[in-house]
C-alpha cells in the first residue's frame, strides 16, 4: 500500500490544482515547483537505496509526466472522476513538489480561487 500524500488536493478542486502546476511548471519566469531539484533529490535516493542506473530522473521527466495526466484528463475526462484526478496530482507532487514549494502553490491557488469567486459575483 503506497504512503499517504504529503499533499492535498480537494476532489473538486482537482483541475484547479492541474492549471496551477501547470503554470508554477512551465512559466520561465516562475520559481514556485524546482523541477531540477526535485529530480537530484529522486535519484539520490534510488542510489542510496542501491538502485544505480535504475532511475535518472530530470526535470523535462516532471513535465512531461505532467502533460500526461492534463492529456488524459482533458482526453478520456469520463475515465477520471475528480478524486481520481486529485488522487493523480498528489502521485506526481510527492514526486515532483518539494515541501518547500508548498507554501508558493498554496498562494497561486488562494489567489485562483478568489478570482473564481470574484467571477462568479459578476
């Protein structure tokens, strides 16, 4: 049984959460989700742990595992109900989201949401 997320993503906040990394990932300009370190960090321990050659991670691989779930999600959306998705998202922040990178997407999606809800009053 896989360990529980480090991360939480609302069910029905799933696609919010999807559009949020999707920036943080691949705005140049951004600093919120440090790909590169994140993948050091995931080949470290695969050689630590005696996996030598098993895993070379880099930061292209968390965008591109990335684009994979937005391309399934927007392609088969009947084959992924909202906590499947949130399910999904948490997988690939344990791998790819640094503790330390929490607080910066904590603060894109506050700000999301309440444009949602300013849009909404409208």
């Amino acid at each position: 049984m896989p360990a529980p997320s480090l991360y939480t993503v609302r069910s029905e906040e799933a696609i919010l959460w999807l559009g949020v990394l999707l920036d943080a990932v691949f705005d140049p300009t951004s600093q919120t989700v440090n790909l590169a370190r994140s993948a050091e960090i995931a080949n470290q321990r695969a050689k630590d742990n005696g996996l030598q050659g098993a895993l070379n991670l880099r930061p292209r691989d968390g965008k591109s595992q990335l684009l994979a779930l937005a391309s399934d999600f927007t392609n088969y959306p009947e084959d992924y109900s909202d906590t499947r998705r949130a399910e999904l998202l948490e997988a690939w922040m344990d791998r790819w989201v640094q503790p330390d990178d929490v607080k910066r997407l904590n603060a894109r999606i506050r700000k999301r949401r309440q444009r949602l809800k300013e849009n909404a009053n409208e």
